[in-house]
C-alpha cells in the first residue's frame, strides 16, 4: 500500500467502535512499523487520550482460542483462580502461565 494513501493514526483508532479490539500487530503491518513502535504508540495513546485501555486476554495452550473473559489491569489477572480452566472452546482442562498463556491488546472506549 502507498504511505501516502494510509489514514492518520488517529483516523484509524478513531474508527473503532467502542469495544472493537485494536491488535498491535495488525496495527503495525498497517503502518510498516516495528511492533515494539506499535505498542509505544497504543501505549502513548491510551495514557494520553484515554479512548483506548489495556485489555489482556488469556489463551488456551492446546487450541490457542482467546478465553471469552477480558482483564483490564495485571490485578485482576493476578486475583483470578488460574487452576484447573476449562477450555469452553476444545474442553481441555490447564492451568495458566501468564507468562506464556496471554496477548495484551488495546479495547476502545
């Protein structure tokens, strides 16, 4: 795609409906930008502008479908009994790693 033919930034995020999921690697294959940009940027943009917040998702290991619940902050995560989960996707039953079994992403407001 041309750059000169790319949307601002702004204009992009904007166009989200709130709810909609912003995905930093979509957003940066858009942009041509690292993925470490990506995220500085969304970063930026949800501290500054607040029209966009952190949301991270758990996935499971063994179908690696994103669980339906969405956690807002690392303490809701950290609260959350990560024992024992069903999968309501495959049905298999894991505990989580948050190391290994999250994404983070960015949810408009």
């Amino acid at each position: 795609m041309n750059k000169d033919s790319l949307i601002s930034k702004d204009e992009y995020i904007n166009g989200f409906k709130p709810g909609s999921i912003i995905y930093p690697n979509v957003f940066a294959r858009y942009y041509g930008l690292e993925i470490k940009d990506a995220y500085e940027y969304l970063d930026n943009r949800a501290n500054t502008k607040q029209d966009i917040v952190h949301v991270i998702e758990l996935h499971c290991p063994h179908c690696y479908h994103d669980l339906p619940h969405r956690y807002y902050n690392i303490n809701g995560l950290l609260t959350t009994n990560l024992k024992n989960i069903v999968c309501p996707f495959c049905d298999e039953f894991f505990d989580v790693d948050i190391n290994t079994n999250n994404c983070v992403y960015y949810e408009k407001r």
